[in-house]
C-alpha cells in the first residue's frame, strides 16, 4: 500500500488508477468530480450571458494585480465602461434587444484587447477591463478606441438600426499608492460617474495631484546671503 | 470647542521638535492647561526618554487594538499626560488610510479629555507626518539657520500646501543667537513662500541656542522645569503664550 501512495506518481499518471486497478469506480467517480470542479468553478467566475468574468473574478483579479504593482512597479490600469441610457433600450425594444446589446458590447470590448487583458461584466450594463502594465495615458487610449468602436458598430434588430454609447472611467494604480483594490475600482468608478454627469459618450479619467517638489529655483531663493 | 491639536514637524531631523514639544508641553501643563503630548515619531519614538517614563503600552498598541487608550496614557503630573510610541517597528511608519482615520478618531476622543493635545512628528515628509498636521489645527514648523534645515522646512511646508491647501503654518525658529537672526531667517522664507506659494508663514517665536536644552536632555527632565531662568525656557514662555491665543482664536 505504502509504495502505490506516491502523490508525485499518482499526478503524473493521472489517466489510471494509483492503485492500478481496472475499472477502478472510485477512480472514475473522482475523474468525473475533477471535470465538475472546474465547471463550477469557471462558472463561479464567468457571466453566462457574455461569457465574460463576472464581478466576483473582478475584485480578486484587481486584488492580484495591484499586489503585482507593488511587487514590480509596473502599473495597473482599469477601465469602467456603462452603455447610455440602457434602460431606455429595455424599455423601448425588450430584454432580449437589451441582452443583444450587452453581448454585442462584450465582443466588441473582448475583439479589440491584448491577451493579458482582462474584461468583466461588472453589473447590469456595467463593463470593467483591467489592463495590466498599462499606464493612464495608455488606459485613456484603449477607452477613447472603445468608446468610438461602439459609438460607429451598429447593433439592429429587427431591422431597425440602435444606437449605442458608452461612458467610460479610467484609473491607474501606480507603485507606493496607498489604496486597497476595493477603493481603486470605486475611484474610477466614480470617474464614470462623472462621465455620465457630463453628458455620456465621453471618457472621464482619475485625476491625482500631483506633487510638485522643490525647484532649482527656490532653492537657489532659499540660499539667504545674510 | 473643539480639540486643540498642535503638530511639531521639521523637515530636517534633530532640529529640536522633539525637545521643544516636550517642554512647551510641560510649560502648558504648569500654567494649569491640561496638556496631552502625543509621540508621533512612529518609528523612533523618544519622548518616554526625554521624560524618563516607564512605558508599558503605546500608540500603536492602540491602533492595533492591543491596548485600552486610557491604559496607554503616561502621567507625568496631574496636568501632563504622554501617549508614548513604540520605537523600531519600521512597517507602522507606512500607516495607511486606515491608521490616518483611526488616529483623528483617537484625536477626538482625547480632545475632550484635554485642553491641548500636541504632536511631536517623525522628521523627513513621510504620510504619517503630512497626516498628522492634516489632523492638526495648528502646523508648527521647527527650523534652524542651518540651509539644509530651512530647504526642508521649505519642501514640508509646500507638501502639505500641495497635499492638503493648508496655507497656515507657524515658523519656531530654534537654535539661534537672538531673535533679531530668528527674524532674519523668518522675513527670507517668508518672501520665498510668498513668491512661489502666495502665502506667508505666521512668525511664532524664536528658541537661542542654549546648553540648559542638553543638560535637560541628560538629567530627564523638562528644562523648562530644570532651568526656569534659562533664556532657552523664557523664550519658549513667549511661544507658550502665543500658542495659548492661536488656541483660543481657533475654538
Ligand atoms: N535651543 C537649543 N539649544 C541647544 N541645543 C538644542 C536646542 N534645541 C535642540 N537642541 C539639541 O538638538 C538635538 C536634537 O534635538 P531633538 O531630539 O529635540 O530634535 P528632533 O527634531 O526631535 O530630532 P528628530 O528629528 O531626530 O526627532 C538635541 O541634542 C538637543 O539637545
Ligand atoms: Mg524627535
């Protein structure tokens, strides 16, 4: 028995039974859990109407990659996206327009994107992208592509043609902030929300004060000659 | 009225926020003002020293839930108390947002067992130094005619300007001749501000470079107390007085 118990061989021949027996039913019933698993655990993670991540994968991803930030420097960037006036849609044409047009919306936002960027559907009409080693210039370039990428698609159903915006938040976690994950994805979040404010269709990026240090020049003022 | 929190902070280390806070403290104190001298140097805390206090428990203790505030409270008369620091644990130097709100709470809650709360800040311009004036009413910045000290006296007041609009700040200038030199040093930062700040500093008061300052460090104690004719404990009467009416114009 003892010998057979090796985890290293029984992973590497994961296509038999450890024990080597035939046919072996536990075997098989284990097999067949390991496949559910990982189902249920994309599922947990995905949104079935888009096949997008959902909001759960969202925060531990934004998790992951501010924890990166620290580590390397390299900045993380994320993108909030909301469709305009998306219950004007459902209201007017149906759910089933409203759910064409969050699909719609999802292959646009996932055609256009590097492999190690991530898109989520963060909510209801809500979209979130998170790009990693991006800067918020580079962020602001995505979202300003994505906003007239939908701005000129054209969505129709039953041949009539929808028109379709998005207003966009952008933020970027740069080394040494002092901000959990939580509180980053509501910042831009509340970039988006201006964004809205100001009319829609438009992006709307996290502004941070920058501090402006001592200049030559004052420093040279404060060299009093007394 | 509100809390009365003063902040000492420098810029430049080893400028005397230290042993000027502990003694305007125990000045306060003395002239019946219930006096609570918080260590803010989260990292190399030496008030306890200067006082010679037996330390059990600290702020950080608090912030971490370790300690009863009032457990943590250090007595050094009826009218003088001390929150001491925990020195050597680098991490609580980079306190987050989190210890930031924790502390105004803590600062709230003391502002109603006290008339005056002071805090003697870390040197350099760290969060926790640009939190601590945050939380503080009146900024006070310690200098000394050394360059190095009036560059960083400079670049703190312009952080926390930048950071946070505070455009009051109060120069004690320390280690001088006489007040004519504290003048001196006080009117050429003062143009440098309001050249390239649009602001002017408030002139606080003045400190002479005086050895009753180190003797009072040897013997742990106030030199204020040690030394009550020394020019060094008559110039900070004059701060004492001034800070007594900054105090009451802000409640
Ligand atoms: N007016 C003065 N006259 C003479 N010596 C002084 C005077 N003020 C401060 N000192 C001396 O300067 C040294 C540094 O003082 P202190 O520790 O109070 O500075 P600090 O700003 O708190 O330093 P740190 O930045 O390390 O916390 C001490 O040796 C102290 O005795
Ligand atoms: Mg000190």
């Amino acid at each position: 028995m003892s010998t057979e118990s090796n985890p290293k061989s029984s992973a590497a021949h994961d296509e038999a039974c450890p024990l080597g027996t035939h046919d072996c039913p536990i075997y098989d019933q284990v097999q067949l859990l390991k496949v559910a698993h990982a189902r249920l655990s994309q599922l947990s993670q995905t949104d079935p109407l888009t096949g997008l991540y959902n909001f759960r994968y969202l925060v531990s991803a934004v998790e992951r990659e501010i924890e990166r930030t620290r580590r390397t420097g390299s900045p993380t960037t994320l993108v909030m996206i909301d469709i305009d006036h998306f219950k004007s849609i459902n209201d007017t044409y149906g759910h089933q327009v409203g759910n064409l047009a969050l699909k719609h919306i999802a292959k646009l936002l996932k055609g256009s994107l590097r492999k190690i960027d991530i898109v989520c559907r963060y909510g209801g009409e809500e979209f979130t992208l998170i790009l990693p080693n991006t800067r918020l210039s580079g962020g602001q370039l995505v979202a300003e592509r994505m906003r007239e990428r939908i701005e000129k698609s054209e969505l129709i159903s039953d041949d009539t043609k929808i028109a379709l915006t998005a207003s966009f938040g952008v933020g970027t976690f740069e080394e040494g902030m002092d901000l959990s994950g939580e509180a980053f994805i509501h910042e831009v979040d509340e970039c988006l929300i201006r964004a809205k404010q100001k009319g829609r269709n438009q992006v709307q990026s996290v502004e941070r004060k920058s501090i402006e240090g001592v200049s030559r020049q004052e420093k040279q003022s404060l060299n009093f000659d007394f | 009225m509100g809390p009365n929190v003063i902040a000492f902070s420098s810029g430049k280390g080893g400028v005397g926020k230290t042993s000027l806070s502990v003694n305007v403290a125990s000045l306060l104190a003395q002239a019946g003002t219930k006096t609570l001298l918080v260590d803010g140097d989260l990292g190399l805390a030496n008030v306890d020293i200067l006082l010679n206090l037996n330390v059990e428990t600290t702020l950080q203790d608090v912030l971490e839930q370790k300690a009863e505030l009032s457990d943590s409270l250090a007595w050094v008369n009826n009218n003088f108390a001390v929150l001491p620091a925990t020195s050597g644990v680098p991490d609580m130097v980079n306190q987050g947002p989190d210890a930031q709100k924790q502390m105004g709470e803590l600062l709230d809650q003391l502002g109603s067992e006290f008339d005056m709360i002071l805090i003697d800040t870390a040197a350099g311009i760290g969060a926790d130094v640009l939190w601590f004036n945050h939380l503080s009413q009146i900024s006070t910045v310690v200098l000394t005619p050394d360059p190095t000290s009036i560059t960083d006296a400079y670049a703190l007041i312009k952080v926390i300007w930048q950071e946070y609009d505070r455009q009051e700040f109060h120069l004690l200038l320390n280690q001088v001749q006489d007040e004519e030199e504290a003048e001196k040093f006080y009117s050429g930062l003062t143009k440098v501000c309001e050249n390239y700040l649009q602001f002017r500093p408030q002139f606080l008061g003045h400190v002479t470079k005086d050895s009753s300052v180190q003797k009072g460090l040897r013997s742990k104690k106030p030199f204020a107390q040690e030394f009550p004719q020394s020019q060094a404990t008559q110039d900070l009467t004059q701060i004492v007085i001034r800070l007594k009416e900054l105090s009451m114009n802000q409640a």
